[in-house]
C-alpha cells in the first residue's frame, strides 16, 4: 500500500492558524474594531457592516512571513451578518470591506472594554503556523489518483492541522465546504459574471478571464465557530480573497466574499 504521507507531504503549504488567545494581544475576532477618526464604519444598502476581526499584521509577519500582505498596520474585516450574501452575485459587491489601518499601540488585555460597537463578543487570537493540503478538486491531488481508502486518509490529513479547532485561517488553501473553485469564482463574479449557477463559467468571456484566477489569494477563511456562537448560514465558511498584487501593495479596495455552507 502506497504511504499517503509519502505521496502528499510535498503538496503542503503554510498558513496561518488563528486560534484563541488568553492574554493581551492585538488581534481579536469580534469586538470592537477601534476605527480611526478620520474613518466611517463601512455601509452597503443603508446599514453598517458588521465586524468580524481585527488582526495586526506585525503579529501575523512574526510567526510566518506572507510576502503579498504588507508589514505594519492592521486589517479590518466586515461584512453584512444580516443577509449574508454567498458572493456568486456580482450584486453582493460592498457586501464585504477590509480596511487596512494604523496598528494598535498597545495590545488589549482579554477583559478590556469593546464598548457598544461589537457584532459579536470579542475573542483575542493568536497565529500558528500549520501546513496545509489542497482539497481532493485541485488538480495536484486529482494527479494522484488516490484509491477510496487513500481517500480518506487523505481527508483526514486535510483535518489534521487544526487540531479539532475552528478552521480561522489566513492564506495558504482554503478548507472547502462546497465546492474548490473560489479563484475562478472570485475572477468571473468581480468582472460581472453571474455564478450562481452554470451560466457564468460558461459565458464566453469567462474563457477570457480564467488565467487572473492565479492572481488571487486567500487574505482570511472564518468557521463556524461554537464556542463564540457565531454560524455562517448552516455551519459554513466565509472566505475572503484579495488579488495579491493588490494586496502586497496596501490596496484592500476590491476584496471578495465567498460563503459556503453544508
């Protein structure tokens, strides 16, 4: 019997881990984000997005290096908690925002005050290096042509990393809970193409788009998460992308949202 080990070990790549931290840090799911004066709360359809994180990115560089985000400052993350749309609408653009702004000076304490501004309650996090695996869609393991029992060992390796823990990550492969074609969704939806359904991948022009799905990357990926009463449509996930051009140069304008569930 061939060692799945052996066949998929080199498939790996490195992300980030977030998970909970009991002590001060400037990181945090939920709570307050601390915007700046000079910024507004951001909006889509008359109401305030709700917030989902705050994570610095001096933090995040210190356990592992992610050469198309920037060094300093913080990203803040949103979306629309009350409809939560799935993001295969070009409509749903503004459904989401990331900001990128000035970091904290000082990390806060588990217990500090949020104030009146939190969708839901804070949660400070702290980042672990993992290595992950693509999903059984992506073409490198498709390669493989793994047998039935192979298969499942090999989706037991995709859960490995975390440990039994709320898959929050940042960058490397998403952990897929419909489908594994999110690239190619974000390139086709933020240039007008419903994909919704078939109609879309299948639109003439999506041939001419296809290749600028390389181009995006996977900025945050945000279980469900028991503990902190927070589900994304039936237990699902939301998975922000940002084209890494875009993104290593501090521009966070264009990001798009992906909501997947079971």
């Amino acid at each position: 019997m061939r060692s799945i080990n052996a066949l998929t070990d080199s498939l790996a790549i490195p992300a980030l881990h977030l998970v909970a931290a009991g002590e001060p840090s400037k990181s945090h799911l939920g709570g307050s984000p601390r915007l700046p004066a000079s910024l507004s709360w951001p909006e889509w359809k008359g109401r305030k997005l709700g917030f989902l994180a705050r994570l610095s990115l001096p933090e995040l560089q210190r356990v592992h290096p992610i050469d198309w985000l920037p060094s300093t400052g913080a990203l803040l993350f949103f979306y629309d908690v009350e409809e939560q749309p799935w993001g295969f609408d070009p409509k749903d653009q503004g459904s989401c925002a990331v900001l990128h702004v000035a970091d904290l000076q000082q990390a806060l304490a588990p217990s500090a005050d949020d104030g009146d501004d939190e969708t839901f309650p804070r949660m400070n996090v702290q980042f672990r290096k993992i290595a992950v695996f693509p999903s059984t869609e992506r073409p490198q393991v498709e390669a493989l042509q793994l047998a039935r029992d192979e298969h499942h060992q090999y989706w037991d390796q995709l859960d490995s990393p975390y440990q039994g823990l709320p898959k929050h990550q940042v960058a490397g492969f998403p952990a897929p809970v419909q489908g594994d074609c999110m690239e190619l969704e974000c390139q086709l939806v933020s240039h007008g193409l419903y994909c919704g359904d078939s109609t879309g991948y299948t639109d003439p022009r999506a041939k001419l788009l296809e290749d600028g799905a390389k181009d995006w990357r996977l900025l945050l990926q945000l279980d469900t998460d028991d503990d902190s009463g927070v589900m994304w449509g039936d237990c699902g996930t939301l998975f922000f992308w940002v084209r890494a051009d875009e993104a290593a140069a501090g521009n966070f304008q264009n990001p798009w949202l992906v909501l997947q569930c079971s």
